[in-house]
C-alpha cells in the first residue's frame, strides 16, 4: 500500500497563507505519506524571494520521495527577456534542476511534466512531443501490474460546475497518448478548484477499455481559491492497495486550523490480463 499526498499551488508570495502552511507541515505527519507530490505553482510572481521561501517549504517537508513540477506562475510573466531566455533558471536553481523527472517506488511509476510553455501559451500550458516520448520510454519499461502516474501542471479536462476551465490546448491528444501508455492516474493543479474524475465521463477517446483517473488539486496554501473553493484550500491523499485507488478530498477549516476529508472517491485497480490478487500482492 502507497499513499500519496497531494498539494498545489502553493503560491509564495502576496496570497500565500503562512498558517495554513504551518497546517499543512504538521498534518504531514500525521498522514504519513510514502510519496509527496506538488503540482505547480509554487510562487505567485517568480521572485527569487518566493522560490527562497518555497525551497524552505520543501526543506521542512519529511525526507520522502516526492515529485514536484514547476507551473506557469513559476515562469516570469511580466519580465520578458528573462521569460525568453532563461524562464526556468530560478526555479531550477532553487527547486529542481531538471523539469520532466521520474520516480520508482514500491507499486507504482510517476512522470512529472513541465506543461508550461513560456513561449506560445504562458496561462494554459502545454506538453510537446519529445515530453510525450519521454513519458512513453519510462512506461515501457514498467511491468503491467505497476501503476502508472503522471504528475502536471494544467489540466486535461473541464472541470464541472466552474466557468473558463477550457483544458490544456491539446488535450485529447495528450489523453490518447496517456491511454495508449496505459496511464492510470493524472495528477494536476492550475484550476485553484478541485475535482476528482475519470476521463471516459469526458471523452471517450479511440480506446474505451481504458480511462484515466484525474485528480486536481485546489489551492492548498494561497488565498485564491475559485469555483466551489472559492476562498478555500484543499489538498489530496490518495491511497494505492492491491484492489483500489482511493482519493480523499481535503479542505482546510479555519476555526479548528486543521484539514479534514470532505469526500471520498474509490475507483477499482486496473488488472492486467492473467494476474490475479495473490500475484499482485507479492508486489506490496
């Protein structure tokens, strides 16, 4: 069993809440998560001083495996030769050096991906070719029985019941290649709303024996939340077992300082033709 925490949209700068922040450390252990992924967005202008102060974040974190992405907030917006020449060199340097990664742990594989593009669509993303490829060689290598996460920035389809959700320009053909790489989740931020899925209640695609959970993250830290969050932060754990995906939603109450799950969604393991339960176990 694995179980993934997962926030977003951090946003260090003017509409960064320190307490909540405070919230979140302290909730870290007492979840106990295996793995720590963080969608995006960690500075609201890209400063030095935001990135400074996400990187203190992360030092705080737990020592765990985690997957971080940057998200176009972390890409100058109003310093143009800087976003022309080097849009990723602050976030490198403070954060991670590489932007499209991998990570092995126990049951599962994650692919983080860069989807911003600092050059052509600065707000909504997206993910070339050679980033596709990329993902696709780290899958091949993976055996069936392995769950297979990606780990981005924007997202690949609407979300319900919230306006001005139009997804990442080339949104189904991200999803058909993801589903011919048999990708089982995607995990993603952007909207400051969150939502939680499954791609064939969007678009059915080529390949209709095989969806993909999606789960979006809120705002976890930052003041902007939109939509049915408006004004709200949240977070996701997501438990990986033999038989299930489980995804708990949380929201942040104020008046106890403390983040508790509001809902939760259990979509059924995919199984790969001639496995059964007690061969998947071995694995666990």
């Amino acid at each position: 069993m694995t179980k993934i925490l997962h926030l977003s949209d951090l946003h260090f700068g003017k509409h960064f809440l320190p307490g909540v922040s405070e919230v979140v450390l302290a909730q870290v252990e007492t979840l106990s998560p295996d793995v720590i992924v963080i969608s995006g967005d960690f500075t609201q202008r890209a400063k030095p001083q935001e990135f400074e102060a996400a990187l203190k974040f992360l030092q705080r974190l737990p020592p765990l495996p985690r997957v971080i992405v940057p998200g176009n907030h972390d890409v100058p917006l109003y310093r143009f030769w800087e976003r022309l020449l080097h849009p990723h060199a602050l976030y490198q340097n403070y954060l991670a050096d590489k932007l499209d990664t991998s990570l092995y742990v126990d049951d599962a594989v994650f692919v983080g991906l860069d989807s911003t593009a600092p050059y052509r669509a600065i707000k909504n993303g997206r993910l070339s070719r050679e980033q596709l490829a990329f993902c696709a060689h780290t899958f091949a290598a993976v055996p069936e029985d392995i769950l297979r996460i990606v780990v981005m920035h924007h997202h690949l389809v609407p979300a319900p019941t919230f306006d001005r959700t139009w997804p990442m320009p080339q949104a189904k053909r991200t999803l058909e290649a993801f589903t011919r790489m048999r990708v089982d989740v995607v995990l993603a931020g952007h909207l400051h709303r969150a939502y939680v899925g499954h791609s064939l209640d969007v678009y059915a695609g080529e390949n209709r024996d095989h969806g993909i959970i999606i789960v979006q993250c809120g705002t976890t830290t930052s003041r902007r939340g939109r939509g049915l969050e408006r004004e709200k932060n949240s977070f996701n754990l997501i438990t990986l077992s033999n038989t299930d995906i489980q995804v708990e939603h949380y929201h942040y109450h104020e008046r106890i300082a403390i983040f508790e799950p509001v809902s939760r969604h259990t979509f059924k393991r995919r199984r790969p033709a001639g496995t059964n339960h007690n061969n998947r176990s071995k694995l666990n």
